[in-house]
C-alpha cells in the first residue's frame, strides 16, 4: 500500500546528494566546439526521467588519422546499397505482392540517408526518389535516435519508415570502406523475381506484330529537304466575275512532304482583310471531283475472308489494291513558269519563282530558262499619289513628313553614312577647297574663301580668312548647312537638289546662295581622298583622264614626243607645271583643273620631296624614345634577325611593325610611319633593319634633340603649301602610260 503523496509521507531524494552541479551541455571534440550533454542533461549530470544510457564509445576500434570533423574528413564519400522491399498489391487478380528493388545512400559527412528506385520503362507506378536525404529515425521505440554507419551491412534489414528494406549487395568502395572498419561483411545475395514484371515479360515476348504488306518510307525525304521551300509568284485572274479583279499570290511548295501552301499579298488600301493564308498548307490534288465519304480514300483495303461481321471473322490486306482510288497530286516537276495549275477550281498562273527554286531546277530537272511572265495590267484606275508643294516652314523633308502620316515625325538621319564618314582620329573625313568670288568687282576680286564638305551629312560651310587692312571683317561667310544648287522651283512638288561631294573639284563654279564662287585649289587630305576614291570622284579617276588624253593624241609617238619636247629644252623629260598645264590644254581644252592636278600629282617629278624632312623624324622619334627610357634595341635586333628567314639584312615593312608592337616600343603607330618611309630600302620595298635601329637608337647613336610638334588641324589654311606643290611633272612616264611603251628622249 503506497502512502499518500502529502507532506511528512514522501522522502527527499536529495538526501545524501553531494552534487547540485548543471551539467556541462558544450565542449570541444576534434577542435571544434560541439554539443557533449546529450547523455547528462540533468541536475548533478543525473539522467532525466525516460532518459535511456547510450554507449560513450563505438564498437568499431578507433583508427589512426587526423583529427579532422566528420564533414571535412568524409566530405563527398557515399557507401552505397543494393536494397529491395515488399509492396503488397490488392484487388488485383495477376498479383499479390512487387518486389521494388532500390539503392541506399549512406552519405558519411553527416549519416545521412537517400532511397531512390531506379525507373524502369513502362512500369505504371511512380519511380525515383522514395526518402529524400535527411537523417532517418529508428522506429519506435528508439525513435529518438538515428541510423549510423553501424546499422549497415549485408543481409541486415532497415525498418525506414514503416518499409522493411533488404539489403543485397554493395559497391567496391563500400565493401572496402567496411572492412577497413572490421566489419564482417555478409555474402551477397540476389532479389527475389517479381510475379508481376514475369507476367509482363512474358506478355511482351508472345507478341508478334504483323508487318505491313508495303512500306511508307517518308523520313528519308524529310531528313533530306526539311526546310528546304520553293517559292513560285502567281496571280489569280478573277476579273470576269462581278467585282472580281486580279489577286497576286505566292505560292510555297514544301519539298519535305510535297504540300503546297498559298499566300495573297494584300496591297496598300485594297478593302480586304490581311487573311494571313489562303490555302492552307496541305497536298493539292490536280483533278476535283466530288467530297469522298469517310473510309472510301484509305492507304489499304481490307478483304473479309470468312466470318461474320465483328469479334471472329477473318479479314487481310488487299495487297493488289483492287478498287483504291488514288488521287493525283501536284509534284514539282508539275511546276514551272507560265503552267496554269488547278487549285480548287481557280486557275492560278506562275510568273516568277526566287534565286533558290531557280538553283533547285537547275540541280534536279536541267531546266536553265526562268524568264518572267509579265503580268497582266489590273483593269482598275490606278492614280499616283502626289504631295503638296513646299510650305517654307522647316526644311523639305520635314514638311514631307507631316504628309507621311497623321503623327507628323522628324525625317530619319542616314545613321550609317554619319558613323562611317564622321571624324575618326586623324580622319577629319571634311574636304576644304580654296576658292575666290566669280565677280567684276575689284574689291570682291581679291578675296579668298575656305569651302568645307562634311561628308558625313553633306553639309558646306564657308569661312573666309580675316585680312589686316582689307576693310573686310573676315570669318564666317556662309554657316553650315546643306546648299540647294541654283535654278530650282522654290515651292516645288519634286524634292530640291544639294550639292554633294561629285559637285566640287578645283576648277568648278558653283553658286551658293547667289554668290559664285570658283574653286582654285584644294588641301593635301582633299587630294588624297579624292585619289583614293576614284568610282566616287570621276574627276580624280587617273584611268579615265588618261583615257580622255588618248583619245585626242595621235597615235604617231614621234609626234606626241615632239610636241611635248617644245617646252623641255634639255630633253629630260621633266617639264614645269604651267608649261605641262598649257601643253594638255592644248591637248584637250576640255580638261578641268583638277583632272590636270591629278595627273601632275601622279607623274610628279621624282626629285621632289614632300612632308617632314627625314632628320627631323628622326630626332623626334628618339626624343620620344628617350622620354619613356626604351633601351631594348638588342632584342628588337634578335627578333627581326629570327624574322628575316633569308638572312639578308631586309624585312617587310609589315613585319617590322609587328616587331615593334610585339615588344611594345613606345613610339605611336603613324610616327613609326612616318620613320619607315624615310627608312633605306630595296628594290623590293623592304627596309634594311639595322641600319633603322641604328637611326633611332638614342643611346649609341643620338642626333640633336628637337621638340615634337604633334599633328594638328591648320585652322589658318589658305592654299597649298608650297613645299607640297607639284613644281614638276615627268611627262616621259605620262607618255609610257598611255601607249603601254618605254618613251625616252633618245
């Protein structure tokens, strides 16, 4: 009989108790600070009520090793399980039980466990992962503790969740992992079969499918033109019908499956819908009779033997087709130019087809004749739209623009010609002539005007350089801006020519503003542009000014020598350039300034010099040199040695470049240039290395300094400068390229 819990009736079990301590829940294990208490979490480190003992050691033998945490030492080590556990089926007849064969992974870091069953192909029951990876529970009730790598092995069996898995086999790596542990590893063990994967194995072998008697192979030509169209343009004559008229239409013939589809091409403002097809895309049969019942068209017949009608009778493939019907269908041998095809009872007549399909005739039929069908004139009144004249208000286009739309919007910019032709470097990409004013004037005779042309948006601006005690306050004469060329209607319908680029050269007269003006010269960059693009400035094309000085000389070359010998009293062949002007005016009066300019430039005498002088570059490219403290001249040598193959002491000029990019030479591109051309060279064009490195090695050999000036744009520009004009002209090599023969004086 138990006494009643009140007081004087119970005892104290602190009584004879010498510890009141907390227990010590923290500590350190494996230099990592941790929770140690689980075992001791009460008063004087006395268990709790329902508290079990676990063991403080394992009973695998502690092994040698380094000290490391669970996560760092088994990072990324699985043991891996062969497993399978018992389903039951109900209410199924053909089964009682599957057996469901998995894997378990044990995940070392930190006892971890992951089911996934393997996904067999048509199985009808969901596959993959059963338990996701967490730490399993044991089952009650030791459900507050885990599974651990103790409770693994061989023939054991895992209760996880209420599902009892068998565990088979292991992997290499888990077997030695284990043994290295001392477990003694169970045999392994094969699966029990499944009733139900027997019944289906066996039901998939008794079946034999039945052959067709003839085989559609379609996927070879699908593998061979997918993607591959043809596309023919035709119209469709529906004039002789009320309010019928003439409808355009493009027709697209797939050569993956021979369908055809077509598409009408709606004009501007034609009152119909924008029906995005018109034949949808499908084969198009070439006689139309009428709609076939269902089961009438079929790729086979089938015969009925004996039997009746339903479950029992026999039936088989008519495999000599008696009675199919088997519709024809347009092919694209059926398509070329001018043929009339039926499509649905409208006649469609094909004009034209593209590059492609014209290529694919060529390749397949030898068809080399594609000309295009004219299409019949539409019937209905067709009227040109025309826009008001010119209002006044902002430029042209910007009045056009308001006629374009409702949403008046500004005129679109030539992006493009803008990027390409706008400044770019040293490229200023603006041509500046020298010109003076077309006028009696005695005042106005003597002024001189700089005309600028941006190409970038075809713009002039007019500047006229100031002139101490002129009684004229020079600067800007004309401001920058598109100019109209003269003689135009002020409000016209059409729109206003500019001048452009072609229209100035040296020698012209144009009017800006009714003020004329006459070109007299040009600057060097507009001469070398100009050169450099004759199929854009005629009057530069060196060819056809040559052509045009052929054609008026006699082909006689005793003669043409003799008139060109009047002027040059030493016979050198070398004549000064206003004798040389007036000998091919005297030639051809018809010739321009700039025509006679390019000719000069390009049969300048050898003898003249221009641009910097070639000591000057010099000491600029050491001063440049010697600024940065460059005295790698030994390895620029050994590189361009190993880079002349031929040992000759010569290289390229591209090669030496590359040279000096690859060392890294601080000395700028267009200076490097500009020393290479005044550089020793051979026949050949190629600079002689040493005698270059030793030009612009400060160091062993140092010219006297001198100040770089760098390369600006002269604003103060009024003509050629005179170290740069052409004082000569070798009319020898002029008459060589014109008759294709050596000319000397002898």
């Amino acid at each position: 009989m138990a006494l009643p819990f009140l007081p004087g009736n119970n005892f104290n079990p602190s009584l004879g108790k010498t510890k009141h301590h907390k227990s010590h829940h923290f500590d350190v294990c494996n230099e990592t600070s941790m929770m140690v208490g689980e075992a001791k979490p009460g008063i004087g480190g006395e268990p709790l009520p329902f508290q079990k003992a676990k063991p403080r050691t394992s009973k695998f033998p502690k092994g040698e090793g380094s000290n490391l945490p669970a996560w760092v030492a088994f990072d990324r080590q699985v043991l891996c399980f062969d497993a399978f556990y018992q389903e039951g089926v109900v209410e199924r007849r053909e089964e009682q039980y599957r057996i469901r064969k998995c894997k378990i992974y044990f995940y070392l870091e930190d006892d971890s466990i992951q089911v996934i069953e393997p996904r067999f192909k048509n199985a009808g029951v969901p596959q993959g992962t059963i338990i996701r990876r967490h730490r399993v529970p044991r089952p009650p009730p030791n459900d507050d503790d885990f599974y651990t790598v103790e409770d693994f092995n061989v023939g054991n069996e895992l209760n996880l969740y209420s599902k009892v898995f068998k565990i088979t086999g292991c992997d290499d790596f888990t077997h030695n992992f284990l043994k290295k542990l001392g477990v003694r590893i169970g045999q392994p063990a094969s699966a029990p079969g499944d009733p139900y994967m027997g019944y289906r194995k066996a039901m998939d072998e008794s079946m034999q499918p039945l052959r067709p008697y003839e085989k559609y192979d379609s996927l070879k030509q699908f593998l061979d033109h997918d993607r591959h169209v043809l596309r023919f343009f035709c119209y469709w004559d529906d004039s002789e019908n009320m309010f019928g008229d003439q409808r355009q239409m493009v027709m697209h013939y797939f050569l993956a499956d021979d369908t055809i589809e077509i598409r009408e091409v709606i004009p501007p403002n034609a009152g119909r819908d924008s029906a995005p097809v018109f034949v949808k895309r499908g084969k198009l049969p070439k006689n139309i009779d009428n709609l076939k019942l269902p089961g009438v068209v079929t790729d086979r017949t089938v015969l009925n033997v004996f039997g009746p009608m339903g479950h029992g009778g026999r039936y088989i493939l008519d495999s000599l087709k008696t009675g199919s019907i088997c519709p024809e269908f347009y092919k694209d041998s059926d398509l070329t130019l001018g043929t009339a095809i039926n499509v649905w009872g409208r006649k469609f007549i094909l004009t034209d087809c593209d590059e492609f399909t014209r290529e694919y005739y060529r390749t397949k039929f030898g068809v080399n004749e594609f000309t295009p069908l004219i299409m019949p004139g539409d019937k209905g009144a067709r009227f040109n739209k025309e826009f008001p004249p010119y209002n006044g208000f902002g430029s042209e286009e910007d009045s056009l623009c308001s006629c374009m739309s409702l949403l008046p919007k500004p005129p679109k910019r030539d992006f493009i010609k803008f990027m390409e032709r706008d400044r770019r470097g040293m490229d200023s990409n603006v041509l500046r002539f020298l010109a003076r004013m077309d006028t009696e004037k005695p005042i106005d005779k003597d002024r001189r005007f700089i005309i600028s042309y941006f190409m970038s948006d075809d713009t002039l601006l007019v500047f006229e350089p100031p002139v101490r005690n002129s009684g004229i306050i020079g600067g800007k004469f004309l401001e920058r801006g598109r100019v109209k060329k003269p003689n135009q209607m002020p409000y016209s319908i059409e729109l206003s020519e500019y001048y452009t680029a072609q229209d100035l050269y040296v020698g012209a007269l144009v009017n800006f503003n009714k003020h004329k003006f006459v070109l007299i010269d040009a600057d060097e960059y507009a001469f070398r542009y100009m050169e450099q693009q004759p199929q854009e400035f005629p009057k530069c094309n060196l060819q056809m000014v040559l052509e045009k000085i052929r054609s008026k000389l006699s082909q006689n070359m005793e003669d043409v020598r003799s008139f060109f010998t009047r002027s040059d009293g030493t016979g050198s062949g070398v004549s000064d350039y206003n004798s040389f002007r007036q000998l091919l005016m005297q030639v051809d009066g018809s010739l321009t300034e700039q025509e006679i300019m390019c000719v000069a430039r390009h049969f300048a005498s050898g003898g003249q010099q221009g641009g910097m002088d070639a000591q000057k570059l010099v000491a600029i490219a050491q001063e440049q040199l010697r600024k940065r403290n460059y005295e790698s001249f030994n390895n620029l040598l050994e590189t361009m040695q190993h880079q002349d193959r031929a040992k000759s002491g010569f290289i390229s000029q591209e090669a030496l470049r590359t040279v000096f990019l690859s060392n890294h030479v601080p000395l700028p591109d267009d200076m490097l240039r500009a020393v290479l051309a005044t550089a020793p060279t051979n026949e050949n064009g190629e600079v002689e290395y040493g005698e270059f490195l030793r030009s612009i090695n400060w160091r062993d050999f140092p010219v006297p300094p001198m100040q770089y000036q760098p390369v600006h744009t002269d604003e103060d520009w009024k003509g050629t400068v005179a170290n740069n004009e052409v004082t000569s002209v070798n009319y020898f090599a002029l008459l060589e390229a014109i008759f294709g023969k050596p000319f000397n004086s002898e």
